[in-house]
C-alpha cells in the first residue's frame, strides 16, 4: 500500500466515524437499497467519467457511477456512449443484436488509450450497462476484467403498484403509497427519483400508478398531471407510466348510460381520453384493465366479450403506440364447479382475437398467488395470443412483510415449468414470445413497495423486488445466482454474510409452504386480510371464497379432485402432462392435493402415510424457521445493527407464528380426520376454538 | 488558528465531501428535526461526560449530549447528576424549586475543578438540563458563560394523537401514524426512540397514542401490550403514554348491557381494565375521553352528566395515580341556537363536580381551530374545576401540511388573553393553575406528526411541534424568540437565514387569516376534508355544519350576531369583557364578524367599509405570500438542497392556493352582496360556478 493509500484509508476511516456520530438519521435503514456502494470506499474525485451527448438518461447513468463511489485510484476512463458516436462506431462492435436495452461494457482502446466503454444502441441501454457495472463491482467483479455483455428476453418489464389514490396500498405491508398524490404534481418527492434508480438498476422498465381496483378519478385531469409528474422523473430511468383502467369510466366521468364497448360513443370517449394522457404524458404505456372480476365492471356486463373489452381500449392508445395489458384473473359465482378453470374456459375461445397492441395478463398460477401452485394452465394454451406472466412481489399469503420469504424460487419454478405443448416449451418461452414469435412480450409483479423508509417493510423483502426484475431481464437466471448477487450488494462480501444470506433465502419460500400446508394444499387463510391459518372457514356467500372449498377435507381424505373423477381441470393442461398429473403416482408430490383428493392413509413414495407426510411438513418448517433464526443471531455484528435487529425481530415473530399455523392447522385437520398425531409430535399449543377466535381486525392491506 | 484546528477544520470539510457524495439517503431531508447538531462539526472524542448514577434516563441525557457533537475540544468536563448526589447536595444549590421537572445548568468548582453541572431534583430534571444546554450551545450561547435555569409552569404537557389504529391520522397530513400498531409490540422502530428525544427537548412528557374518536379494540390486550411497548420505549424520556378510551367499551368488549356510569357493573368493568392496563403499563397517564360529540357515546345517553361519567373513570385510575382529561367539545343539533355557546352551557353548572384527578380539556376556541377564534368563554368559568387548553398543531384549518402558517401568535395570543374575571386574570394563568391553584395543570396539542421523513409534512410545520412544546413548558415565552430559537436550530444561524425565517414565520398565520377570511369570519371551509373555500354551503342537514350559519352573509351584512340581539353568546364572558364585546366598536376588529352582523357598508375605525376592509385583506394575505415566496427564493443556497426545494414548492403551492381563497371568496360575497370590487383590485379568475365545481375527494385526513 502507498503511502496515499494509506492516508486515504485513515482518512475513511475517520469519515465512517464522523458520520457514525451524527446519529439515527444516518444509520443504515435499508434505504439505500442494493445501491448502497459501500465496498470499497473511498474518494471518487480521481474518476473521471465522459458522457458523451447530454440526455437525461446518460446525465443519470454518469450520475450513478459518481455516486457509487466504488472505484479505486487507479480507476479507468469510463466512457458513455451510444452506438452512434463516432469513435465508437469506429470499433466496429456488434451491437445490433443488442436491440433498445441491451448493452455492451469492455474496455476499448480510444486513441491509444484504454478506456471502460459503456455503449448500447439507446441511452437507456448505456444507462443499463452502468448499473450492470455497479452490479459487477459490489458483488466482487474485477476492474480489470470486464466483458458484460446482455440483452433483456423479456420487452414489458413492469411493476404493478395495487395502490388506491387516498394513500392505502390495497395488499401492501410496507406503509402507505409511495405515490404522495396530494402534493402531485407540484411537490416531486426525491424518493421518487431513488425509486427510478433502483427500478432502473435491475432493468424495470414500467410501472403501473394505480390498482387494478381502480378509481375513475385516476382518468380526470389533475390525476393525469399527476401522473405525468412521475413520468418526467422516471423518463429519463427509461421507465414508463401506465394507468389501471376503470371500465366503466365513460359512464362515471364522461355521463354516458353505458360502457358497452360496441358502443361507438364509448370507444369516442376513450379515444379522446387517450388523447388527453397523451398530451400531457406522450411516451404514455398504456392501460392495466382488470374487467368482470371480483365486482369489476366489464364488457360481459354489456354481453361483449373481453377481447371486445380490451380491444376497444387498444384502438384508444394504438395510435399513440400504447397498449393495453387485459388480465385473465376473472371468476364469478355463476360457474361452481371449479374456480381454477374459469379463467381458462373464459379466454381461451378468445385465442387470436386480441388486436396486436393488447397482451393478457395471466397470474402464475389458476388461483391467487398462493405460496405454491402450478402453473397457469393458459400458458401454452392460446398461441396465438401474447401472454406476459403476472406474479406478486408483494406477500400476501406468505406473511405479508414481516415473514421472510424468497421469492425467486417461486417465479423460477413457474417460468421453467414445461407447458408439454412442444419439446422444450416452458411457461418462460411462452412469456418472452420465443415460442411464437410475439413482439408484445412480458412480465408483472405485483410491487411490494411503500413509503416504508426500508420500502419493503423489512431488509429482506428488497430482495423480491430485486429477483423480479433481474428475472424479468433474464428468466434464466438461477434463483441462487440472484440471491448471491443481491446479498453482496445489499450486505456486503462477508464471507459468512454471503452464505448465511444466501442459504437463509434459499430456504426460507419452502417453509413458508410447509407451515402453511404442504403437498398442494392452497387457499388456506383467514377471510379478508388473508394472515395466518383458517383451514375451518366454510360459511362464507360464494363456495369459492371458503377454505374448505379448496382442500375438501373430511373423514375419509383430502384434496381436490381436478381429474376426470372431479373436475377435470388436468384437461387444460397439454395432453401428455395431463395425463401425467391425472394420476397421483405421476404428480409431483408438491402438487399432489390440488389435483388429487386422497385417503388420510394413502402412501405416499416414502412409505408413510400422506397425513404423517403432511403432519410433519409442518413441523419441518417450523424448524426451518428456528434454524434461520439462529443463523441469522450468528451474524450479530457482521450485519449493521438496525437491520440484524429488524430482521432479528421478524424472524422471532416468524417462528412464532409459524407455529400457530401449524398448531392450528393440525387441530382443525384432526378435528376432521379424527387421527393421532404422528409419533414424536407436539400437540398443539391450544384447542382448535383459540385458533377460530383469532382476530386481526386492523390487518394492512386489507381494503375495507 | 493552530495547525490542529486547521487540520480538524480541513477534515471536517473533506468529511463533508464524503457524507454528501454518500446520496440521497443522507441529505438533509429533515429527519433530524431541531436536534441537527450541525455547527460546529467536530470530534467529541475529548468529551467528557459523567453521569452520576445509571438510570435509563440518564443514560439518555448523557448520549444525547455525546451524539450532539456540539463541543470544541476546550469542552469542560460535564456533570450529570441529581441533587441528592453527594458531591451537589455538598454546594447547597437552591434546586428544591425546580420542582420534579425543573433544571439547572450552571459551573460550579467540584474539587478544584470547573465543571459543567446539570442538575435537578429528578433524572427526568437532568434530561431537561442537557437539552436545555444544547439549545443554548446551539443558538449561539457561550460555552463559557451558561447559567439554565427553568421550570415548567404546565404539569401535562401532551400531544393527542388522532391516529387509527389502521394507520390513518384523522386531520393528520404527514403520512400515517408513526405507530405500526401491526408490527408492535415485537418491532421497536427506532424512530419511536426520536420521536421521544424531540419531545422530551422541548418538555413534552405526555403522548395519547390513539384518537379521541376511539375504537374500542384500543383497550384490548393485544393494543395494551403494543401500547406498552412503547411506554417502554418512552419512560427513559419522561413520557407517560395515554389513551384515548371509547365510552361503550363496556358494552363492545365486556358484553354488559349497558355503559351507564351509574352503573355499578360499568365501574367495575373500568376499574379491572384499568387494572389490566397498569399492570403492562405500571406509570399510564390515564384516559382522554370525547364523550356525546360528534357522534361518540357518552354518559348523556343514559341522561347522565359529563362529571357522572369522568368520575367513574377518574375512578378507576385513581389508585394507579392516573388522571381523566374530559373534552369540552360538544355540540349538538338539539341546541341549534349557536354551537359557540355549548360546551359552556353544558359544562358551567358541572363547575366543582368533577373528581380531584379529572382535568377538562377545552380548545382554544369555542368552535373548532378555525384561523382566529377569540378565546374559549370556558376560560375563566369553572373555576373550581382544572381546565386544560387543547390547541391543534396540525393545520386542518390553516392549509394542512402544504401551507407555511406559523402557530405560536395563535397559541400565544390565546393564552395572553385578558378573561375579564380578575387583574391579571389571563387564559395562561388559568391553564397553569396560579388563578386558582389547581395542582392539576395541562396544556394539549393535536399532533401533526406522521410517518413522512420529514414527521410534519413540511421542514416548516416542525416550528409548530416545537411551538407548542416551549409554550407547554412556559407559556410566557413569545412566539418571536420561539420562532428564533428553532429556526437557529433547524437551518443555522446564518444571520440573512435567520432574518428571513424568522420573519416569514411571525408573519405567516396572519396571512392565512386574511386570504381565508378576516375580521372574525370562521369556518367558511368545504365540507368533509375541510380544504379550500367553500363560503358558499348551505345544504347539509345540521345548520352548524353549514358555512353560511357562520358568517349569515347576505344583501344588508355580514357576520355571527352574537350580542343581546342574537344569540347572546357574549354573555358567557366576564360582564367588562361582555360589555367590550357587545358593541362593535369596542370589540376587536379581529373578532368583529365573530360577533356582530353589520351591514357591507359598516365604517371601520380606517374610514373604509367593512366590505372594501375584508375584500382588501384577502389581497393583503396573498401579497404577504407572494412576499414569503420571494424572501425563501433570496435563500436558495444558504439552506440546504432538499429543505430548500420543498419549501419553495410549497410556497408556490400556497401562493396558488391562496388567491383560489381570495377569488371564490370574493365572487361569492359579491354574489350576495352585489357590491362592486373596491377599486383596482383584480376581478375572480373563474366565475362562483367553477369554484363550486371543485372537489378533492382523496384529501388527506379525512375519515371516509
């Protein structure tokens, strides 16, 4: 080390006690995100950076690379440039096959002199390369050897906020919106710009304002100019703006007796309503439309079909170049039978009738993003339609912010599951359009962002926004891969860090599925706020609103039979597979009681029975969330003290309530199959009724 | 200079460099409140600091003044202790006068040495002292020359909190409730911990965590274990937790018929909650109470009294030491004569009649927080009964966050009020008990702290915590050395930043008196969210709700006949003050519309006509806005980026919002006066029509 070295490191030294000193207000809290760019620290002043062309978007990209503060003194000229520059079209890279948002960031030698370049065809692409060279550099990438090289598989990559205009974040446990809509649009937030950053930075590159349930009043004109506020500051992060749509709209703002969309007046209004969105918001994405589904107007209320529904909305913003992303998420009381097929029964006729600015949004799974389910058996199903996969950051059925829960496993799982219609053809071809050829491709997940200080409720709760965008970027990407990369940044290379981390995440989506109900049980929890256990609920109006309705448990099984037997819901699935899961010996253990309704005694693979099986899974995840718990106490120290402490403190709430789930669940599975507990097991804590009385009258999330 | 202090200068800058080159997580972004401990920056590793005896609160005090770093390195050694400590009983202080929350700084010789002692009677006594002592140090006084002596003059210094237990803040404008009831009592954010060191450096030693139109659930075990949690956190900082408590409770969580106070049932169900309480919670303050108003059960439902219902209370806490704090904020629609008269008709014959730990909480005015109000006729009544004053700190009525009203003229002018009913007799001296010598003694603000960064929605509404806080403790201090005081502490001493927030503040309330409505007009607001003009409504089902009940605009006059030939209202106030008020030109022209109808014609004392008097004041508010706006513009670069830019939003939004006041205000009382505008003054921008139009319907703070 130089003797420069060595005073610079005094000197930081003495600067981290410096700001030590000024107190909370400066500890970390996990706002920094995964940008925190503490390692290595030190001065910057001897970076120097060229943007060359001055947009917004490369002003931003030059911005960031200041700030992180990452690179050493003997760090390089760092050039930022688009393909069209001269020097750099001079190289003679391959660029095309970059596309809008790909990059390319190497060293280039620029007039003898060797110089980091940072290109791509776009300014956002370059704006992307800069935060895969941050990426690089936290997660331990050398500076001398850099060659990152990477275009997105997936062209919607979109955060969808379910966030009401009066502050409440419908399914959100991580504060209030973010979105402060009162002081819109003069007041622009700074956080708003971080949010941009960070989305930015794992390649998000839309983001809906507004819940599906949606007002009308988010279509007015001072929610526009709000909504245009936000989408000056994202513009130049590369991040559109779209809005959830109310169908029923024209009826409510513009006075009109109908939202029929054959109406020609209705399309009038829309097509006006866009152009209005346009004017004050010209890079407008589109519109979100949750249509006839859980009392959501929609054209069924007028006879029409949803093609026609969401038709009529894309002939509004086709000739501004928008879109329209119509989910399939639909059931009704009208169709008993089973509610996993209602979606499919209800789009797949529609197959090749959506107009080309309009994608189907189709959740990962049939039901409600449960912690575990198959996949959606649309994918595969309407070819002739582009389908981008919707799932839900945020964690609704898996113990809302203060449980930990990774979530990659569970998007990873569902995008390589084989859709059995081609050799090869996984739910991941289907969503990034390589099957068919769709140009309209993409991916949604549900935000689980609020004005939580931390964002996402708890430290760990940022790495399943982190997963979702980096997934969506790239469904190949490992679920182990993301989480390394997300722990190095988020808590720096600490040997020990990095693999207690990463193993905490790495198991921690398992046993929620365990605590919860194993083996394909789905649908399992209270009514409304959807926390903890209530496998006992049965006397709600619709069928499919109860519990019971889902496992079917009684006396002689349990599971619901979705074979010929039953249902008969296999027989959306590609035939091959269809066959597979109509057999319990041919379906994955881990889907077993969504399609089978089984025996308590029924053998499972292992020998035991499925009621040990299940009994145990139980106990298996509450003790996976003790061993998380111990792990994480080993860290005490190696991880900064407000977040070990916050994370410390959940996970004491976690296992504890894990075993209220799994007490509760078996006293009501006993109550009804009338069998003891397996050898060995520890009776539940309190009689099946205590559970039945819990109450949580102030849940978050909750609309009321 | 010596090279040290020219090397420390030259690190601290450099430091400097470094914590801003950290982002946007570490700017100013007034987080850190009064408590920024920014001049001068230095080490405070040669600080000594002693605290003789190991109590939480010491502990405190002494780590308070540790992170302020407010010390040169000529810092003199710094003596914590109570006045039993050996070493100060030995140097026979005069302390017995401090009281139980008095302090004293001051040198003294302890063994040869000049050491700095805080000092008191209590811990709670040295925490005060060490504040005390950094506010001195912070608004430029000496480190040589310190001599802090005080002792409040209000024994309940509280923030009533109107906070949901679902996160809302009723009337709250700075985000949702800093309490993450779902979270507590397992969490322990560490921002409850700020929470109690802003409150405690400025006396506060009361919070009532939940709004005074409670729900029951509040008293439920889980709510008493969250509350616990954070008198937990609080006790260290001398704060008493208190809750507001639902008058049914009995019925809604005891199952008893009734909540009759007279019933014995009724008492033993409050005296085993209040058990229950203490038990988790050993020092409660006790309960807030907003009995029969606004739709809140109360004892008048079972024909019983105010007092009847307050004592059963003040019964149950009475063996724990507890208090009742009972509002005088009713009114009615059977009694539609004046709302201003009722809660002195309700409460003066129950004058002697409530219980010796029973406190009446009565608002600075008779109606509701409005701009100005005269002071409440209450005051100076009841005599024989301890009245505390509420004030409301967060602005329902003064442009919520958005708009820059500085409320210690409000809060002062009430409490400098003459009450007629002795020499000398003030408000002040009637809440702080010398007039009577009433041992219970209190003084109530309605928080407007939430969960925004920045705790008040604004860096200016935080001068309104502090506010009210100095004058809780002293209610002699005047609203200009406050206004110095905070703005020293919160931007600087920057003699121009100094200058110009100062006067900013002192003259910011009277500009929201004049563009919302001078000359004693009163809640002239819209309906529901109470934000903007709304002279104009006339429609609702109970007359006081409606605007025009108040100011009874039309062709011959404007203003409230409170006098003998109305409703007499004047009466309520002691006979020479009765007899002032009872003709207009002996009342204040501030109050004249308050008390007096008169025709548009009325002299004032200038010559003008009343009319041509109001209609110019509302040019008058919006010019001293328009003035705010470019004193803060001449700033920009001697206050911080963050701060800088949120203030000038504001002001641009209140200058906006500001003639929208004066233009529908104008158009509607020329609409009903039909009366030129006095000569060069700017017609209405839009016609009455279009402010009428105007709807909010997701204002912040208002309870759907």
């Amino acid at each position: 080390m130089t003797a420069f070295g060595r005073s610079i490191g005094k000197f930081a030294l003495l600067c981290a006690a410096v700001i030590g000193l000024t107190g909370p207000a400066h500890a970390e809290d996990g706002y920094d995100l995964w940008l925190r760019y503490r390692t290595p620290a030190t001065t910057s002043s001897a970076l120097k950076i060229e943007a060359r062309g001055d947009t917004p978007t490369l002003r931003a990209a030059a911005e960031e690379l200041r700030r992180s503060n990452l690179f050493a003194t003997k760090a390089p000229t760092i050039l930022l440039a688009t393909a069209t520059d001269r020097d750099v079209a001079a190289l003679r890279l391959p660029l095309a096959a970059l596309g809008d948002e790909g990059y390319r960031v190497g060293y280039v030698t620029l007039g003898n002199r060797r110089t980091l370049l940072v290109t791509a065809n776009t300014d956002r692409g370059v704006l992307y390369g800069s935060f895969a060279l941050l990426r690089h550099l936290q997660t331990g990438g050398s500076l001398d050897r850099i060659d990152l090289t990477s275009t997105p598989r997936v062209k919607l990559r979109v955060l969808n906020h379910w966030d009401n205009l009066d502050g409440v974040v419908e399914r959100g446990y991580a504060g209030a919106s973010l979105w402060d809509w009162w002081t819109l649009p003069d007041f622009r937030d700074p956080r708003y710009t971080d949010y941009a950053r960070a989305n930015a930075s794992i390649g998000i590159n839309g983001t809906v304002l507004n819940n599906v349930n949606a007002k009308a009043e988010s279509l007015t004109a001072p929610y526009i100019a709000k909504a245009a506020a936000l989408a000056d500051i994202f513009r130049p992060y590369g991040i559109k703006v779209y809005l959830s749509a109310r169908f029923s709209a024209p009826i409510e703002l513009g006075g009109l007796k109908t939202a029929d969309p054959r109406d020609p007046a209705v399309g009038r209004w829309w097509r006006a309503k866009a152009d209005e969105i346009y004017r004050a918001i010209p890079d407008f994405g589109g519109f979100l439309v949750k249509a006839n589904s859980e009392g959501q107007p929609g054209p069924r209320d007028y006879g029409a079909t949803h093609a026609d529904g969401a038709n009529m909305l894309a002939a509004a913003v086709k000739p501004h170049g928008g879109i329209v992303m119509w989910r399939a998420f639909v059931y009704a009381d009208t169709d008993p039978d089973d509610r996993a097929k209602q979606a499919y029964d209800e789009f797949k006729p529609l197959d090749g009738r959506f107009a080309d600015n309009v994608v189907v949004q189709v959740k990962n799974g049939a039901i409600d993003f449960q912690p575990r389910e198959p996949f959606h058996p649309l994918f595969g199903a309407m070819p002739r339609t582009p389908l981008m996969i919707e799932f839900q950051i945020t964690k609704e059925y898996l113990g809302f912010a203060t449980h930990l829960a990774y979530l990659a496993p569970l998007f990873a799982k569902t995008l390589d599951a084989q859709t059995g219609t081609a050799p090869g053809a996984t739910v991941a071809r289907v969503v990034d359009g390589s099957l068919e050829g769709h140009r309209l491709t993409g991916m949604a997940g549900v935000a689980n962002i609020g004005d939580s200080r931390d964002w996402t409720g708890s430290p760990f709760n940022q790495a399943n926004w982190y997963a979702f965008g980096r997934l969506a970027w790239d469904p190949g990407l490992t679920p182990e891969a993301i989480a390394r990369e997300w722990t190095a940044q988020s808590f720096g290379r600490d040997p020990q860090v990095m693999r207690t981390v990463t193993d905490m995440l790495m198991r921690s989506r398992e046993a929620v599925v365990d605590y919860t109900g194993a083996l394909g049980l789905a649908h399992l929890m209270a009514t409304g706020h959807h926390y903890g256990p209530a496998p006992w609920v049965s006397d709600l109006k619709r069928p499919e609103w109860n519990p019971v309705y889902y496992h079917r448990a009684d006396r002689g099984g349990i599971g619901f039979d979705r074979t010929k037997t039953g249902s008969n819901a296999v027989a959306q699935y590609a035939p091959a597979l269809a066959a597979r899961l109509a057999d319990p010996r041919t379906t994955p253990e881990s889907e077993l009681l969504w399609f089978h309704h089984l025996p308590w005694d029924y053998r499972m693979a292992s020998g035991q029975t499925l009621w040990e099986t299940l009994a145990r899974r139980y106990d298996r995840g509450v003790d996976t969330v003790a061993a998380m718990r111990r792990e994480w106490e080993a860290l005490r120290g190696r991880v900064d003290p407000q977040r070990w402490a916050k994370t410390a403190t959940f996970l004491a709430v976690q296992e504890r309530e894990a075993r209220w789930w799994r007490d509760a669940s078996l006293s009501y599975w006993m109550s009804v199959n009338h069998l003891p507990l397996p050898a060995g097991m520890a009776p539940p804590a309190h009689d099946l009724d205590w559970y039945k009385q819990q109450r949580f009258p102030f849940a978050p999330g909750n609309p009321q």
